[in-house]
C-alpha cells in the first residue's frame, strides 16, 4: 500500500501547502504503473490498453457473427475489453504451434482487419508468453480461425 504522503515526496512537493491542479505535475497511480507494465513489450504490437471501446465491439461482434457471445465453446467465463481489442481466457487449454496457451488477445488493426496472439502465463503471473501470433485475420475469417486453432465457436 503507498501512502498519498509517500506520493508527494516522490513528486518533489512540500506537506502542508496547498497546489492546484495546475501546479501539480503528472503522476500514476500504482494501477496505472501496473498496467504500463502488462502492456510493455507489446503483446500484440504495443499491447493492449484498458478501456472499453468501438475496437472492442467490433471484435466481440465479429467472433460472434452466427452465435451469442455467451454460447461459445470452449470460452471462459471472462472477457476483458480494451482500446483497442479484446482478452479472453480458455475454459481448456490448447495447443498452438506445439506450445500451450490459455488466454487468446485480439486487436483490430484496420477496417475488419484482426491481429490475434495465443497467449499463457509465465509461470501463473504476467507477463504473459507469446505462443502465436497471427496478422491480417478478416472479420469472416476470425470465427473460423478461432474454431480451428483453439476451439472457440
């Protein structure tokens, strides 16, 4: 736990006086410092950020062009929406190129056009490791790729 007083040290101000926003430099919040770190190294070409968006929509729409979200197999019961894609885990894990993954990302990277990364866990923690990358996947070819590759479909 960090003490906001612990804060105010580091940004190099003095306790007891008081600043506005204006005075006040930038600063992240533990949170936010651990998510930097989840994105660094990108994943899928700079990571993926927090936050819902249309890019996330897309994705959850293409994948489930001829189904509800909810009915496809071999999805986990959590889907996390970014910026720019989507995060999702495998009820079982597959294999991929020979290596085990359980965690699938996709990020839309043009007009119908997908980047998905087959994902698992370093270990149980983040980072999570690279198995696969996949580049130019159209939004009619998503559904299939998903189903051939790990079962989601």
């Amino acid at each position: 736990m960090i003490k906001l007083t612990d804060i105010i040290k580091e940004m190099g101000l003095e306790l007891g006086k008081v600043y506005t926003d204006r005075d006040l430099p930038a600063f992240k919040t533990p949170e936010q410092i651990e998510e930097e770190k989840l994105t660094e190294g990108g994943i899928v070409s700079g990571g993926i950020k927090s936050g819902g968006s249309e890019a996330g929509y897309a994705v959850v729409k293409a994948m489930s062009a001829k189904t509800r979200l909810g009915n496809l197999s071999n999805m986990s019961n959590w889907l996390g929406q970014y910026k720019d894609g989507v995060e999702f885990g495998l009820k079982k894990k597959m294999k991929v190129g020979g290596k085990v993954v359980s965690i699938v990302q996709i990020k839309v990277t043009g007009k119908d056009k997908f980047t998905i990364a087959y994902l698992d866990w370093d270990d149980g923690k983040r980072p999570l490791l690279t198995r696969k990358i996949l580049k130019n996947v159209s939004a009619k070819n998503l559904p299939k790729e998903l189903k051939k590759s790990v079962k989601v479909g």
